[in-house]
C-alpha cells in the first residue's frame, strides 16, 4: 500500500459524510461560533450537529472553547490546514485549474 493511502481513504471517508464540508466551511470562515449559532446557520438539526461536531472533534479537526458559560466551537490547527485545502481546490475549480 502506498504511504498516505490510508489516511487519504479516511478524509475521503469523513468529507464524504453528510454535512461535513458545510459544517467545515463554516467553521473555517466564522473563527468561533456557537452550537446555536451553527444550527441556525445550517438548519440542521440538533442531534446531528452534535454527532457531526462529536466526530470532527475526535478525529482531531475541532476543537470546543468555552467561553464563560458558554461552549463555542472553532477548527483546530489540523482542521485551519483542511480548511486552507479544501478552499484552495474550490478556488482552482473557479480559475478553471481543475
């Protein structure tokens, strides 16, 4: 198997799921939002944003900041870098690039 496959059939895997590049998209573009905030944005539901939120989380691409009493949620490093890919592959498809 080729170095890196694995890990490329994950982020396949976890992109390809249902809300993530939204939720991701979001996230990269607002800084720190919070769940209400998230759901309202999306119009998704809530038990859905949070298994969403609960798997970005564990695989290391959000991270929760509390803020007073309140939890918002922001990408971590790994996901700011997932997020800078993911915008520069749409914004090669608008150049005409890909």
């Amino acid at each position: 198997m080729l170095p890196g496959y694995s890990f490329l059939l994950e982020m396949v895997d976890l992109l390809g799921k249902k809300w993530m590049i939204p939720l991701l998209s979001l996230l990269y573009l607002s800084g720190e939002i919070n769940f209400s905030a998230i759901k309202k944005q999306l119009k998704i539901t809530s038990k859905t944003l949070s298994t969403k939120l609960r798997l970005l989380s564990s695989s290391g691409f959000v991270e929760r900041v509390a803020i007073g009493s309140q939890m918002r949620y922001s990408l971590s490093r790994r996901g700011k870098k997932l997020g800078q890919v993911l915008f520069s592959l749409a914004q090669k498809e608008l150049d005409g690039m890909v």
